[in-house]
C-alpha cells in the first residue's frame, strides 16, 4: 500500500490550492478515504472523508464550507479542495484509508502565511 500526496505549498490569507493523493496497492475503489493533516508540535487529526463511491462526505468543524473532498476510482486518486485557507491550516496534510489504515506517505506541506 502506498500514498504519495502532492500540491502543497506557500499561499496568502484566503488562498486556495488542490491537493492530490495518488493510492496504490489496494482496491482503492473499495474503501472510504480520508485526508488528515499534522501542525507543528500537534497529533495529526483527520480533515475529511469520502465514501467509496463518492456520494458521501465528513468534515471536521473547522473546515466545513472551505474544503471540498473528491475522488476519481478510475485514477485511484482523492483529492482536497482548499478555500479560503487560514493560517490554522498550516500543516503537513496527508491521505489514507479511513478504517485499516496503511502506513502514511510523505505528506505535502500547506503553508499560509502572509
């Protein structure tokens, strides 16, 4: 099982950038998905899911309305939509399976700063 994350960098207040997770070694259209992200100094949290198919969705309070999760089973990739992005988001965002989680990729790093 393997993840490489991809499409973080530097943005201002307000920004925006899509993240990209591409999956492999598993039957990736099989199971619900999830972004997670690590803060300097803080336990990584987990951000937001999808099902399966893609018809349902989660996302933990402080996202809602500025995140959008995705996914294409035919690319075996997730991806995050980040709007409005806030320095809080600052963080090392990573994606993984929801339930029997696999060893986590390299993350990619979100940074909003002025």
């Amino acid at each position: 099982v393997q993840f490489v994350e991809s499409g973080g960098g530097l943005v201002q207040p307000g920004g925006s950038l899509r993240l990209s997770c591409a999956a492999s070694g598993f039957s990736f259209s099989t199971y619900i998905m999830s972004w997670y992200r690590q803060a300097p100094g803080k336990e990584r949290e987990w951000v937001a899911l999808i099902s399966s198919g893609g018809d349902s969705t989660g996302y933990r309070d402080s996202v809602k309305g500025r995140f959008t999760i995705s996914r294409d089973n035919a690319k075996n990739t997730v991806y995050l939509q980040m709007n409005s992005l806030k320095p809080g988001d600052t963080a090392v965002y990573y994606c993984n399976r929801y339930t029997e989680r696999a060893s986590w990729g390299q993350g990619t790093q979100v940074t909003v700063s002025s």
